[in-house]
C-alpha cells in the first residue's frame, strides 16, 4: 500500500484508505515515514525539502535554547529533593543520608544549572554542567 504526504496538511494518507487526498500528497518512502513522522529523533524538528516532503533538521538556536532551559528546570527539579532531604535530615537533627561535602557539591550542581543559560556554550547539550556521579546513584 503506498502512502502519501501533504505538506499543506502535515499528513500521511494511504492509498486504498483514503479516496480523496489533497493536491499537493506526493509519495513518500516507508523509510522516511517511519525516520521522521513516525521515530523522529529527539532534538529534531521537522522541516520539508524542495518536494514537499517532510525531513528532520535541528532547531533554530532559539529553539535549541528553549530546549535547554526546558532539560534544566527539570534537572533541577529532579535532584532538588536531595537536598530538602538533607535539610529536613538536619532541622530534626537525625543523620543525614550525604555528606556535608557531597551537600555543597549538591548545592553547587545546584548552581551550575541556574547559571547554565549564561554559560559561554549554552545551548549545546554537550557543555551541559555534568553531574556528579553519586547524585546519579542517589536518583536510582
């Protein structure tokens, strides 16, 4: 069964399916279906080529920016319970589950990722701050 896509539409039709289709549907390939509609590669946006079938191309950069400061607020929202653990852990005056150095360098990871959006290399992912591997122990 061959599919077709429309650039006006944003949509894939099969032939046999769907009897009347837009003017602009051209063939598209099951490979490049499945590469770009159907598993598009995270980090991508979709974009069309000069036929009118739809690719994946990388963001605008203030795209990628949005993206980055998107992965930040939840990266701190993922590990900020390590460190209310530790503050609670200290106002009841219970031992804590961290040490007092692995809490500033909590703190300073922290910090990193607030500051990351003025970072000379933001917004590409590869300069992200790193995080200390007992955190990652500690999210398991």
């Amino acid at each position: 069964m061959k599919r077709y896509y429309s650039q006006t539409t944003l949509t894939t039709y099969l032939d046999g399916i769907h009897p009347v289709m837009p003017p602009d549907a051209r063939e598209i390939a099951e490979a490049r279906y499945l590469e770009v509609l159907a598993n598009s590669a995270p980090g991508k946006i979709r974009s069309h080529d000069a036929d009118g079938l739809p690719i994946l191309i990388d963001p605008p950069p203030e795209d990628l920016a949005e993206l980055e400061r998107a992965w930040r607020d939840a990266e701190i929202l993922r590990v900020q319970w390590l460190r209310d653990r530790h503050r609670d852990e200290l106002d009841l005056n219970r031992p804590t589950s961290i040490t007092p150095e692995q809490f500033v360098k909590l703190l300073s990871y922290l910090q990193e990722l607030r500051d990351w959006p003025v970072q000379p290399g933001f917004p590409v992912e590869e300069n992200r701050p790193e995080i200390p591997l007992w955190i990652v122990e500690q999210l398991r």
